[in-house]
C-alpha cells in the first residue's frame, strides 16, 4: 500500500497544499477570533528577514521610522470622501471603553493616512520641512469576510510609508522610487520572485490616490497575487488637513503626498510561487535558516562534527542552523527540514565521518551528493547563489509561458480561467471591458506600457492591460 503524501498534490487541489503547508511547516495557525492568525517562530523568522531586507532599502531613500496609535478618531474618517467610502465595510470600530461608552468611537487602524496627516499638518511648517518622509513597522485591521491564511486576514502585519512634498513631481518622483528601487528590487533580488510592474486603473486603484502604481506576480496556480502597491496621493489629502507650507517666495502651498505599503501576505506569495509537493523552497538570500546541518546518529564523534561545522559555517557568515536532536528519527527531522524549505541539508552519519564527506542534499533544484567536509565552506556560498538564480528563473519562465497575447474579452477570460495571465490592448478593453471581466472573476491586475515599462498615464497610446483571475 502506498504511504500517503506528507502534502495534498498541488495539481489535485492548490488550495488545501497551501492550507497543509502552511501547518506543517509550522508557519501560522488560525487565531481564536475569525480571519486572525498566530505567526509561529518560523514564520516570524521570514517576516524578520523580509523586514531586515525591507527596513535598509527605506532608509537609503531618506526615510525614516516612526510609530503613530492604533486606535483613530472615528470623525477623521469623515475629512476625505472617497478614503472613507473605500474603506468604511472593512472598519472594526471601538464603542466602549474603560467600562463606558466612549464619547466617539475610534476607529481601529486599516491605514494611517488620516492620523499621519493630522500630524504631518502640525510638523510641516516650511518649504525646510519639505520633503517629510516617514515610515512605520505595524498591525492594521481590516475585518475580512473570506480570509486566507496571509493572503486575506483580519489582522495583518505590514510596513506603511507616508511621505509629503513641495512638488507634484517630486511625490510622483518618489512613489516611482518606492515602487522600483525598494519593492520590485526586493521582490526580485531577496524573494527570486518575477513580478510585473504596473499602473492600476481607475477602478482598482487605492481610495482617493490619483494614481497607484502595483507589482503584481503569477502564482504556482496561475493566479495573480498583489504584492505591494505605491501611491501618488496628491493633495486630497493635504486639502482635508490643510497640511500647507510657506514656499521660498513666501506663498502658502498645500503639500504634495505619497502613501505605499508592503505586508505579511509576502509570505503567503512565497509559499505559493516556490513551494512545491514537498513543502517550501525559500530562497537563500531570505532565508533565516540558510544551511541545517544534522547529525544522524547520536555518535559523540558524529555530534563535534556537526556542531564543528556549524561553528565552521557560521564564521563564513552563513544562516546555519546543528540539528542534533538525535532522539528524534534521523528521516523525520530531514523532512521537517525539507517541509521547512531550508536551501541546504549537510547530513553527517559515522560512515559519512569515516570517509571525510558529508551528504549535501539540496533543496531547491533536489538531489543529494557526498562532498568533502573539507570542501563545505567554500562551496556553499556558490551553490546558495545558484539556487537563489534557479528559483527567480523558474518563477519567470512560469509567468511567460503561462500568459497569452489576446485581442478580445472573450481570448481574455478563457485565458484567465483556464490558469494563465492574458496581455490585451487597454484600447480594446476599456472600463466597460473591464466591467464585463468582472462577471466572469477577471480582473485588469495593472496596466503597461507596449514595451513592458509603466506608463504615465491611464489612457496612455498603446496601455497594455494583464488580466488575470487574483486572489
């Protein structure tokens, strides 16, 4: 009889893997209130890398930390229509407090962009106060209807980035920046995750922003999935808070602002875009656990080996993890560790000690082979390099070889269900185009210039629109 698999197949049924994996490799669990979660430490270990990762491309744009309350004045909520309309089903609001009625309700968190603003209005003063550029590490809240581990919870974590400007091109100048130098270089070079650069349209862009600019990626299952989003505010925000400054010719001039976010959905996208049968595949320039090192048998000489190569490892400036747990079943620690998606097994056993060589079993491209112990330090920073690569390659070639160039809605929604991405000219969709994509659970994920590049304007000649199911 065959054994069952640790994972449901991901060609029988995406979702459930997905649930699985996230279990079994100890990610997160459901929290006790509906659409909350508990992040695990493992989980935590790769949302604390992709902050660490995240944090130092902030601060190289100038930017800097801050920490602004959880709970918001209900009536900011009223200063900026479209914000509001866009956000009010998602609200969870305070009533009571302290055992009273509160004498107004506070809003908890779905963004800062109203309570910044109440304080950006207070600090700006001057053209020298120009450009404010803030950012804060947080928790918001967004009462979700169908949540999903990561990809749709009630409570999620995230880095917020607000920023104020004397110019409109300095503000577009920077959410650009945002958007390319901190988020897709991110997304690319630490995640290994292809992404498409893009325009949202009017439709799908964040409420009362004049433009959102998004990086959107293709999914194991052929589905687009939102991966962080840069905003061009303008000043409908400045104009709520009347957040002015005086100009070097002595006028009073509202600010021009930007807003972007990132979250711990990032997670949820690098499950399913590297995960396979098997568990994850985390790339190793993110991973908290680059290399494991483990001792198969309880061997006291087996045991200074591995602890001496993890010492070894660890002055090369690698993630090392020694797993000498050897209480514990050799083959069930090896396949928590594969279910983990740890780039690098080194296995040493007492024959292994005898003929100098350590098993090296490699996670991503798969396969074991004996090597030198001798030899480990200086191969594993190539081969981590190689894997890193092979992941952002295989990510690619999914996205390319899964989207089709169509002409018609019809071209587009059998593309889309049918598990792949379409290219359509926006000329011949159209929002009324993107309205009949929405019948079938088709959305226009964002807009692109013919030659791949984002486009400066909505209607721009020659708009591309990737179409796509998402989650």
């Amino acid at each position: 009889m065959a054994k069952a698999p640790v994972l449901t197949p991901r060609a029988d049924d995406f979702p459930r893997w997905y649930q699985d994996l996230i279990t079994k490799a100890e990610l997160a669990d459901n929290g006790p209130v509906r659409g909350t979660m508990v992040i695990r430490p493992y989980g935590y270990g790769l949302w604390e890398r992709m902050q660490a990762e995240m944090d130092a491309r902030i601060k190289e744009t100038g930017t800097q930390n801050a920490y602004f309350p959880l709970l918001i004045p209900q009536s900011y909520f009223a200063k900026e229509a479209e914000h509001v309309e866009g956000f009010a089903p998602e609200l969870a609001v305070v009533t009571h407090g302290g055992g009273k009625e509160l004498e107004e309700p506070a809003v908890v968190r779905p963004t800062s962009e109203m309570i910044i603003n109440d304080y950006f209005s207070k600090w700006v003063q001057s053209y020298r106060d120009l450009p404010l550029l803030i950012n804060q590490w947080a928790n918001v809240v967004r009462w979700e209807l169908r949540p999903r581990l990561f990809l749709r919870t009630t409570e999620f974590l995230w880095q917020e980035g607000h920023t104020a400007h004397a110019t409109y091109e300095d503000a577009r100048d920077f959410a650009a920046h945002i958007h390319r130098e901190v988020y897709e270089d991110f997304m690319v070079n630490v995640l290994a995750m292809d992404s498409v650069p893009g325009r949202k349209t009017v439709k799908e862009r964040f409420a009362g922003a004049l433009n959102t600019l998004t990086l959107e990626a293709m999914m194991g299952d052929g589905k687009a999935l939102q991966l962080a989003t840069s905003h061009e505010l303008g000043q409908n925000f400045a104009k709520a808070f009347n957040t002015r400054y005086l100009s070097k010719d002595g006028r009073q001039e509202l600010v021009w602002q930007t807003s972007w976010g990132s979250t711990t959905r990032m997670i949820g996208a690098l499950v399913m875009t590297h995960g396979d049968d098997n568990g994850l595949r985390v790339p190793p320039r993110l991973a908290s656990v680059q290399a494991v090192v483990l001792a198969i048998k309880g061997d006291d000489a087996v045991l200074a080996k591995v602890r001496e190569i993890g010492d070894q490892l660890k002055a090369a400036g690698i993630r090392v993890h020694v797993d000498d747990r050897t209480d514990t079943p050799f083959g069930r620690r090896a396949v928590d560790w594969e279910l983990k998606g740890v780039p690098v097994r080194i296995e040493v056993g007492p024959r292994d000690l005898e003929n100098g060589t350590a098993m090296l079993a490699r996670r991503i491209p798969g396969g074991k082979e004996p090597v030198a112990i001798d030899s480990l330090v200086r191969l594993l920073p190539t081969i981590l390099e190689e894997d890193q690569a092979l992941l952002l390659t295989q990510s690619r070639e999914r996205r390319e070889s899964r989207t089709s160039d169509v002409s018609s809605i019809e071209e587009a929604v059998d593309a889309a269900t049918a598990g792949g991405w379409a290219r359509v000219p926006w000329a011949a969709l159209g929002e009324e185009g993107e309205a009949k994509l929405g019948e079938h659970a088709v959305t226009v994920r964002c807009l692109v210039a013919e030659d791949g590049s984002v486009p400066d304007a909505d209607d721009a000649p020659g708009n591309v629109a990737i179409v796509a199911r998402a989650y």
